[in-house]
C-alpha cells in the first residue's frame, strides 16, 4: 500500500505497535495480521482525505486491492484465504465503489476456491454480486465471463438449473466474441452436468442450449 519494499513496511507496522497505534491480531502464525482501534482507524481516514489527493488515495487503494489479491504463499492457503475472507469481501467492495473493474473481477474470482470449498454459496454469490454488476456496465468482457462460468457451479449446487444453463451459455458467447479458446472449454465443462440435471427437456435441446455446432472449431475438436 506504502509502495515501499516489504522489509521498510514491516519496520513500519512494528513501530505504530511500539506506540500502540496499531494492535496485532495474529502474530505466531505467519503472516502477521494487523488491526486499528476504531477511532484511530476514523482519524486515519480523515488525516489521509486531508492530506491527500485523490489520486494518491486511489493510487494506495489499487496497491492494497493487489496484495489482498495476491497467492498465498501459504502450506495452507485455504486457512489463509478463509482468515482473509473479510478483508476480500470488503475489497471487492471498496474496488467496486470506486469502478476499479479489472481489480474488482480478479479478487471476486480469487474467493471461489474458499466458498467452493466451504460451499458458503451465499458468500460465493454475494461476493461477486458487485464485481458481476461493475464488469457488465463497465464492458468488461472477459471479467464478465469469467465470473459468470464460475456462478454457473453456484446456480449448479443450488440445483438452479435454468439460470447456471443461462451463465454458462452467456459465458460461452462472451469467450467466443473474445476469441478466448481456453476460457471457452472451462466454460464448457459444466453443460454436460446441466443439461442431465435439468432433466430431458434441455438434453433434448428444447431449452435453447449447445449443439456441437455452436462451438468453435478449436473447441469443438
């Protein structure tokens, strides 16, 4: 966030804990986690909004977003991404506030492993409810698609067959206009388990769904 190596951030965390600006969360197990008191947090924020430009807030922000982001480099990253959990869900948040589509797509799709996992489907869907809206006004195809085939397996657990079927088949078309092969074939890989699910009528194809036809040739192949 500081745009500093981690080295001079890590000196600069310990001496706001020697002054007890800052409070440490977690500290046996790495990494570290941090928290503000309340009202120190509130003037935090007010010296920042006085001090500073906007441009350099967002500047920070985009940083922040970009660490919250980042693979843990964890033997456990489940247990990592499960203690960061509010952090994300707070950051897609923010990126989406602030029209950061790219940001706000990414850190949606970083959850899915974590909810997938946990199966908190209305955490899953919650978290990329923001991320959804801000890449489909912002014409963020590729964002778009990939969130959309990802909430395909929400709507597939949820045996909400007629809407996973939707964003697959949404998802899909937006690959193909993108020319994304890859991206198109992980689509993909959630038809077959939606057409049978859903029943004859769609595997009869009556539900407006794929025929070999559809797909690119790569694909097809």
């Amino acid at each position: 966030m500081l745009d500093v190596e981690t080295h001079r951030a890590q000196e600069l965390l310990d001496e706001l804990v020697d002054v007890n600006l800052l409070d440490v969360v977690t500290a046996f197990e790495p990494p570290a986690r941090y928290r503000f008191h309340d009202l120190i947090r509130a003037y935090a924020r007010e010296c920042v909004e006085a001090e500073e430009t906007p441009e350099r807030r967002e500047e920070a922000l985009i940083r922040a977003f970009g660490a919250a982001g980042a693979d843990p480099a964890s033997a456990d990253p489940l247990s990592l991404l499960a203690a960061e959990g509010p952090a994300l869900l707070a950051a897609i948040g923010q990126a989406a506030d602030l029209g950061l589509d790219e940001i706000c797509w990414e850190l949606a799709l970083g959850t899915e492993t974590l909810f997938q996992a946990r199966r908190s489907l209305d955490r899953w869907e919650n978290a990329y409810g923001p991320a959804l809206a801000l890449t489909e006004a912002a014409g963020n195809k590729r964002g778009e698609a990939a969130l959309l085939a990802s909430l395909t397996g929400v709507h597939f657990m949820r045996r909400r067959f007629d809407l996973a079927e939707a964003c697959c088949t949404k998802a899909v078309r937006l690959f193909q206009e993108l020319g994304d092969r890859m991206g198109e074939a992980q689509a993909l890989q959630y038809i077959p388990y939606v057409l049978v699910a859903a029943g004859p009528r769609s595997v009869a194809g009556t539900s407006g769904t794929f025929t070999l036809s559809d797909l690119s040739p790569t694909v097809a192949r």
